[in-house]
C-alpha cells in the first residue's frame, strides 16, 4: 500500500470501498431495469438497446467482474472503456483461445494509452487559468491533479467520464422525438463538449536553447533535435498529446506546389537582379539556404527544372497535396526521422553531400507525444519570431500566436534585459498576442543560467551561490526593461508579465542546482494549471447533472401550481438581467466612438509626416530594395533578421493608440471581472436563492443554473475570438484600401524606380485619406455585431431553458432518478473532498482496478 501516512484508518478505507462498492451495484440495478424496460417494447427498440450494450457495455457495467462472470473480453474492454464489437462464434473463440487476444483497433489504442499512464503532477502555480470560463458549479472543482497524487493519473476518472457518457447516451436513446422537449434534451445531451485546448507560443532566437526547454519540460529529453543541427525559422513545430494511441507520431503540413512556384520564381527573379548582392546580406543568404536545402548544388544550374518530381521521390505527398505522418514505437526514433522536415545541418560539407532538407517546403509539423500529462489539454508551439514571405505560413502563424493564451520568450540570461531580439519580436507580436489576441500571461524565459564565466577553480558550493545571485539580478533587470517597452505595455499589465531563469542541463543532471532552484518545475506547474481547468470530465459530468435535473423535475409532481409563479419570477430577473447588459453594451460603444473620432482626426494630421519618415529613411541603393519588398507584399516586409516592417500598422497606429487603453479595459484577456465590465460575468438568474425558496422546484432550477454557466462560457470562448476581429479591422481596413496602391508601385522597374514607388504611395494616400474614417466605422459595426450576437445568445438561450423547465409537460419523458443518483455521486466526487478521503478514494479505485487487470490478461506497463 504506497503512502501509509495517507490512510488515517482502516476505518475510513473500508467505509471508502464499501461506498465504491455500493455505487457500483446501483450501476448494476438501473442498467438491469434498462434491459427489462426495452424488452418490454417493441423488436427494433430491443435491437437498438442491443447495439447500445455491444458499443458503451465497457462503460456500462460495474467492475465487479466475477460477481457478473463476464468474459476476459469483456473486462479488458470495459477497463479500455472502448467498445466491446462483435463477440466471436463459440468455434472460433476456441480456435483462438491460445493466441494472443485479438483487440478492435479503437480498443488497442485506448488500452495502450491507459496502460502507458504515468505520474500526473500536482499543480504548484496559481497561474493560467481563464476565470471567465470556470464560473459555473465547476469552478469549485479541484483540479484533477491534486485530486489523484495517489491513484493511477486519469484512470479513476477516465472510468467516471465513460460512466457518465454512455449514461447520457442510454438515457439519449430513451427520450422520444415526439415532443419539444424531448428534442429540447436531446440537443443539449448532444451538445455536451469539452473546451478547445490552450496553446502557449514559444518565441526566441536559434540557439536560446528552446528545444532543449521544451524537452525538459514535458520529460522528453530528445523529442524536438538540438545541437549539430541548426534551427529553421520558418517552420512551425506544434507539441501536443497523443490521444488515440502509445506510439509517437509526427504529422506533416507541405505548402502548396503553386506556392513553392512562386517562391522559386520570386528567389529566381531577386537573385538576378542582386548577382553582385553582398553574400552577407540576409535575404540573398535566405534564398541560397533554402535552395541548396532541398536541391544541393542543381538549382545554380538551372531554374527551369526545380518542379521535376525527382526532386520530390522521398515525399511523393508534397506533390499530392496531402500531410504526410510518421509513426514511431520511440522517441530517437521519430526525432531522427522528423529532423530533416524542421531544420538543416550546420555541417555542410561533412559526409552530407546529397542529402536532402524538406523544411523549405513545410508549413508546420505537429508532433504528438504518447501519455503525456503535460499536453493533457495543452499545445506548444515552436513558432517563428516574424511569420513568414509565404502566405499560408504567415497566415497559419498570425492565427496560432493570436489564440496563444499564453507566450514564452526565451532567451539566453547572459545580457538577457538588454538582449535587443528577444524584446524586438515580443514587440512586434503584442497587437497580435495583446488587444488582438488572447494572451493572459507573457513568461520571459532566461535560459541557459547554469553557464558561468571563469567556473572552474570555484567550488560546487561557490558556483552555486553564483547562479542564484545572478538569477536575482537578471530577474531584477529584465522587469526593469519591461516598464521601459511602453509598446508592450500597451497591452498588458505588470502582473501578466513573469521572469523565470532555467536551466534544462541542471534539471536533468542536478549538479550545482536542484530541480526547484532550475524552475524547470514552475513552468511544469504552470502547465498542469492549464491542464486542470480543462478537464473535460468535470464540463461533461457538470452538464449532464443539469440536463438530468430537469429530465427528473419534469416528472415531478411536486412544483404544481407554483410553476408559474417560479417562471414569472425567472422572466422578471431575465429582463432587468439583459437591460444591464445593453446598457453597459451601449456605454462601451459610445467610448469606442469617441476614442476612434480622436484617432481619425490625428491620423489626418500626422499620416503625411508618418509617411516621409517611412519612404525616405536610409540610402537610397539600400532601401529601394526594401521599398520594393513592402510594396511587392502588401505593405510588410519580414526581414530574416531585423525589425519587422508594417507601412499599414504605421498609417493605423494613431487609431489603434487612440483606442489601446479603452479596449484593454473592455476586453483584458487576464480580468477576472470578464468582459464588457463584468456584465456578463455577474449576468445570473438568482437561482441559488430560489432553490432555498422553492425546493420542490429545486432539479429545475438546478438545471437552469448550469445552462446558465455553459452559456456564459460558451459567450466568453466568442468574445475571445470576435474581440481579435474587431481590433484587427482597423489595420485590415487600410491594408485594403492601400492594396491598388501598392500594386501600382509594384510595376516600376529600373531607373527611377525609387522614386516612382515613392510617389506612386504618397498620391494613393493622399487621394485615400478617407480610410481613417472607414476604418473607424468597420470597427465600429463590427463592435456592434459583436454586441448584437452576445444579446440574442443571451436572451434566446435563457428564455428557451426557463420555458424547458417550467412550461412543458414532462409526462412522456423517462424516470431517471436512479441515473441522477449516479451522477449526482460523480459529480460530488469530483467537485472536491479533503485531501486524504480523496487519496483513499484513488487508492480504492487503484485496487479494483488492478484486480480487474489481472484478469484480463494483459501487461500494464507503459508503453515506450
């Protein structure tokens, strides 16, 4: 029995097991209630039920195996909670009987994935959770985690989520479609879903050591390759979970073969104009890396042959237009195979003539990691610090860094407050990450704090004192430089703001530091809170409480002629409810107004000097090339190295200034007050005191009650994404109306050419200086329909859930106390117990679980 000093009695584990017990022989009576009920009905509803036994028995059943007598089969599959599929014939299940035990596909996968469980850690951070999205009775859950320091991680209540679900999808099979609402139920036990996942954005310069982080911390030491292999800028690298098998996996997104076209044809045309091009210069060397990556030494010979499908043999699904997916048993395995799709060798020349490099080609590689508990409900991603020239690439980067909820700059410690990249492209993303995308919290990373100066006459003890007074001073200087980046801070406050100082080499090795002091474990903690509020067996078992109160109050005689008294009350508070709303709406709209009227009237007094300062900066030879790229793509240019250069966000930024503040207080991604002022927030229906004054109505209100929560979670998951629309219409609007422009400029060629573009974009702006106005209006409507959409949800679903509950006969709906027990059981469960009565809890499922294993017959270690 591991950890004694949990088990306070054996009272206490016996009372603990006899209830474990209990609730599984009631699983026993209403599943056997069931079957008598649709034997009883007619021949296809007895089929229906048959099916339903042979695809959710695995959930259905109680674990008390022997008691049931049911087969090896059918306890490997209730435990895989997975479908049992067709038994086979008695001959052939002989024929078999000493053969290794055949398991449909989705079973084998979903064994392997619980066999190859490991330790889920507790959570040590207060930090990454949504609020907004955690208001409802299960904001009051704790986090699985800390639930489960002592059972198998997510075994316990990957067994209550199977329960409940094939529960909801019993008792979904029961309700009829003759009435409304019965449709009304069906729908909602349909809709039960868990949240999307939450990405965090990892930014930094090649060699910040961020593979070597990332590896580190979700305990893959050669997941993502390091070291002889030098980093490619323009490839995304997603790390997330593997939930469907125990293998690892990468899958791989190509361009398209009209996209590397035109880059070839673009790389062709800048390198015959710059043939006496500096070979230092950025652009000339990205076109030559590239290149020589994927063609070695051909593309110097000929342009014209580049599309020829010998240069694509090894990746015949670039030509097909589809993703291409590694599977592997191992980590080395599936890094080595991967490499070659994200990075190129620093080793040119040594043994690798004739080897190819796909990466120019790749858009993003997702790589999916087996057992996880780190990436539960979490995505890494690797990203670049400036997008990308190829369209879909920067398209596919500005959608992931907007929905980061959170980003990790990394950096080296040495110089790390003054260290000029790593402050650049948190600069140039904050618009994206800040007012126009979701980001709570900005972690700057120092990396790489084991490494000291003139260390090897010190001692053990003397190098150690070093790092941590080093790491005192780096934290106290990079806050520093943060309160002087008024750019960032824009955007975000001094609280979203953290430092930490890591060292991945200590953590693995722990020779000067201890795991602690490398605060590899506070970026761990940090992500099991993102995992935690995430549980999509608290969201599911939540909305099927609520769903089967009001299936049971409906039934209920009791209410009787206070319905209506109950519903007259509910639509009282629902009206003043949502005039709050409006009004607050409505405030905030007449703010917006007067912010971007200011804004209008500054962009027409400063766009001409905005503009002067833009096209005439620099030498002349120097910048015609450059002005020549921002026209070419639509007013950007992404330097491979170097400031990011945006001639839209320069004529929009008076509005966008004007707006900053106001929007941020309307819209802050890390308020705990919610959006809109807390309107929305505070919007409630009082229900808690009406159950305390009509209890007989209390399975009804109870339902309104997590309709209530669902719907404020569902309405913040929109205000989130619309919220980024609304910002970033603004700098949309001028980049379409400045696109004629620029394709004007885009057509000088030769002598003069400079000058021609610059007055080809002064007279566009000039004759277009009624953008600022447009700009502010499509903000504006946009806004408004943002506003427009949250109201109709608002007062729709509430209106539809108080008719549900109280103005609709329920007579022809099923009896669904038992189910309800069930439930109610389960959700208490998880909605939090002390510590030790949990860890008995966790220990009694661990040892009927394991009694269950054994006689399934199979192995139940992890899977490598």
């Amino acid at each position: 029995m591991s950890n004694p000093q949990n088990l306070q009695s054996a009272q206490i584990l016996v009372q603990t097991m006899a209830e474990l017990a209990a609730l599984q022989q009631q699983q026993v009576v209403v599943y056997r209630r069931h079957l008598e009920d649709l034997q009883a009905q007619t021949e296809q509803q007895t089929r229906v039920l048959q099916n339903f036994l042979a695809q959710f028995g695995a959930a259905a059943i109680p674990p008390h195996l022997d008691r049931l007598k049911l087969s090896s089969e059918d306890q490997r599959c209730r435990f895989c909670g997975c479908r049992m599929g067709a038994r086979p014939p008695a001959g052939e299940e002989e024929q078999n009987s000493n053969q290794e035990p055949v398991i449909p596909f989705q079973c084998k996968q979903e064994y392997e994935e619980a066999a190859g469980l490991v330790q889920v850690l507790p959570s040590t951070s207060d930090t990454g959770k949504r609020k907004s999205d955690l208001e409802s009775d299960a904001s009051r859950l704790q986090s699985p985690a800390k639930r489960q320091r002592l059972s198998m991680p997510g075994f316990a209540e990957a067994i209550i989520f199977s329960d409940v679900k094939s529960i909801m999808t019993f008792v979904h099979s029961r309700l009829n479609d003759q009435d409304k609402l019965s449709a009304f139920l069906k729908k909602k036990i349909s809709d039960l879903e868990i949240d999307k996942r939450e990405l965090v954005g990892v930014f930094g310069k090649t060699g910040a050591g961020k593979s070597s982080l990332i590896n580190a911390i979700i305990k893959e030491k050669n997941l993502l390759p390091s070291g002889s292999v030098n980093a490619c800028t323009s490839v995304m690298i997603k790390v997330e979970a593997n939930t469907c098998s125990s293998k690892y996996e990468a899958e791989i997104e190509f361009i398209t073969k009209e996209e590397w076209r035109d880059e070839l044809w673009s790389f062709r045309q800048f390198l015959d104009n710059n043939k006496n091009q500096e070979k230092e210069d950025d652009d000339y060397h990205d076109a030559v890396e590239k290149l020589s990556a994927l063609y070695g030494e051909d593309w110097k010979k000929s342009f014209e042959n580049l599309m020829d499908r010998k240069y694509f043999k090894e990746i015949p699904e670039f030509l097909q237009s589809r993703q291409k997916i590694l599977t592997c048993e191992s980590v080395n395995e599936l890094s080595a195979k991967f490499v070659k799709y994200t990075r190129s060798d620093s080793k040119q020349g040594e043994g690798n003539e004739g080897k190819k490099w796909f990466w120019p080609l790749v858009k993003c590689v997702t790589v999916r990691v087996p057992n996880n508990p780190f990436l539960q409900h979490v995505t890494l991603v690797d990203l670049p610090g400036n997008g990308d020239c190829n369209k879909s690439r920067d398209q596919m980067w500005k959608g992931i860094v907007g929905d980061c909820s959170t980003v990790w700059i990394v950096t080296e410690i040495n110089r790390a407050a003054s260290e000029k990249e790593a402050w650049e492209i948190l600069e140039s993303v904050s618009s994206l990450i800040g007012n126009g995308g979701e980001c709570q919290q900005i972690h700057f990373i120092c990396n790489k704090c084991d490494v000291l100066d003139d260390s090897d006459d010190l001692s053990s003890a003397d190098i150690h004192d070093r790092i941590v007074k080093r790491n005192l001073q780096a934290k106290d200087g990079v806050r520093k430089a943060f309160n002087k980046r008024s750019k960032i801070k824009k955007h975000f406050t001094d609280d979203s703001f953290k430092v930490f100082t890591v060292s991945s080499k200590e953590f693995l090795k722990g020779k000067h530091l201890s795991p602690e002091e490398t605060e590899i474990t506070k970026l761990q903690g940090f992500l099991q809170e993102l995992n935690d509020c995430h549980s999509e067996t608290v969201n599911y078992v939540s909305g099927a409480y609520g769903i089967l109160s009001l299936i049971q109050g409906a039934n209920s005689r009791g209410v009787g002629d206070k319905k209506g008294r109950i519903c007259a009350k509910l639509e009282r508070i629902t009206i003043l409810q949502l005039d709050n709303v409006r009004k607050e709406m409505e405030k905030t709209s007449l703010a917006f107004e007067k912010c971007l009227a200011d804004g209008v009237e500054k962009s027409k007094r400063s766009y001409g000097e905005k503009l002067k300062n833009f096209l005439y900066q620099g030498r002349n030879s120097g910048f015609c090339g450059v002005l020549k790229q921002v026209v070419e793509n639509g007013g950007v240019y992404k330097p491979k190295n170097g400031k990011l250069i945006n001639l839209n966000m320069k004529l929009a930024s008076c509005l966008t200034d004007s707006i900053g503040e106001e929007f941020k207080k309307t819209f802050l991604n890390d308020s705990e007050c919610g959006a809109f002022n807390g309107v929305i927030k505070t919007f409630s229906l009082n229900t808690d005191s009406l159950i305390e004054k009509y209890k007989n109505a209390e399975l009804q209100l109870r339902f309104l009650k997590t309709e209530e929560e669902k719907m404020k979670a569902k309405l913040n998951r929109i205000i989130r994404k619309q919220k980024k629309r609304v910002y970033s219409s603004l700098t949309e609007t001028i980049e379409n109306i400045m696109e004629e422009g620029y394709k004007k400029a885009a057509e000088f060629r030769g002598e003069g050419m400079l000058y021609c573009m610059r007055e080809t974009i002064k007279n566009h702006v000039h004759s277009k200086k009624d953008m600022f106005e447009q700009a502010k209006n499509t903000m504006l409507e946009k806004l408004h329909d943002l506003t427009e959409n949250i109201r109709e949800i608002l007062e729709k679903t509430t209106k539809e859930s108080i008719k549900c509950s109280f103005k609709t006969d329920g007579s022809l709906l099923p009896d669904v106390s038992t189910e309800l027990d069930m439930v109610k059981k389960h959700y208490d469960q998880l909605a939090g117990t002390p510590d030790d009565e949990v860890s008995l809890t966790g220990f009694a499922d661990w040892v009927e679980t394991a009694e269950a294993w054994s006689q399934t017959g199979f192995p139940r270690g992890s899977a490598d």
